[in-house]
C-alpha cells in the first residue's frame, strides 16, 4: 500500500515585477524563469529522513528541464527547520517580511508574523543536485 507523507508545489513567479520584490528579476529574468516552490509539507511522522531534501531535488530537476533561472520560495520566519533546510540545498535569505496584523485582521493583540523570502540560482540546483 502506498501512502503520501510529502508534497510539494511549482508554480510561475507570483511576484510583482515593481516594488519590494524587483531584485527576483534582475540579472536577465523574469516571470517567465523564475518559478516559486510552493507548500512544501512532510507529515511529522517522517521529519528527518531527507525527504524534504527529495522534495526540493525534484524542485532542482524541474526547474532545470523547465529552463528556470532561479527558484524563489517564502516561509515563516517561525519554521527554523524548513529555513534551515532551504539553506543547506543552497537558497539564501534575501529578505525578511513583517505581515502588518493590525492592517490585514483589524486591531487586537497579535503575535508578531514575519516572512522569510529566499532565491536560489538555478545554477546552484544544478551543483547541489549533482552533489546528492
């Protein structure tokens, strides 16, 4: 019997071209190579077995057949292990996003939200990938 214990999704780049997201795009790329990984999970009962690095392998694989230049990702500022592991397959922190609460839910007490966004160069899929 087999059984889903991870997932992960691809799409184009969402990010706006203009603004705080402009760096995504110099260097010669675009919205049409540059992709996101996107809703990465591994059930908990199968941390730690590197399939969250598989995950973001076939990300790699993807990207370099589909002729990307670079990945993009965001996570939670909170997702210490997702962060780490984003790093170690070669991603680095471009940018960090305070969600403003109070703007988005209306006043009240709210914990402090922050978003990591990362970029990987497709390049460095290929030497990581290669490497595994």
């Amino acid at each position: 019997m087999s059984k889903v214990v991870g997932s992960v999704g691809i799409t184009m780049s969402t990010y706006p071209k203009e603004g705080d997201h402009e760096d995504v795009y110099d260097s010669g790329c675009s919205p049409a190579n540059v992709c996101e990984l996107v809703r990465m999970s591994v059930h908990k009962d199968y941390r730690g077995k590197r399939l969250g690095q598989r995950l973001c392998q076939q990300v790699d694989q993807w990207a370099i057949a589909n002729g990307m230049k670079r990945i993009a990702l965001s996570t939670l500022m909170v997702m210490e292990p997702a962060r780490a592991l984003y790093r170690s397959m070669g991603y680095r922190l471009r940018k960090e996003t305070e969600i403003p609460l109070n703007d988005v839910l209306g006043e009240g007490t709210w914990d402090r939200v922050t978003v990591a966004h990362f970029i990987k160069e497709v390049s460095a899929a290929v030497k990581i990938s290669d490497h595994s």
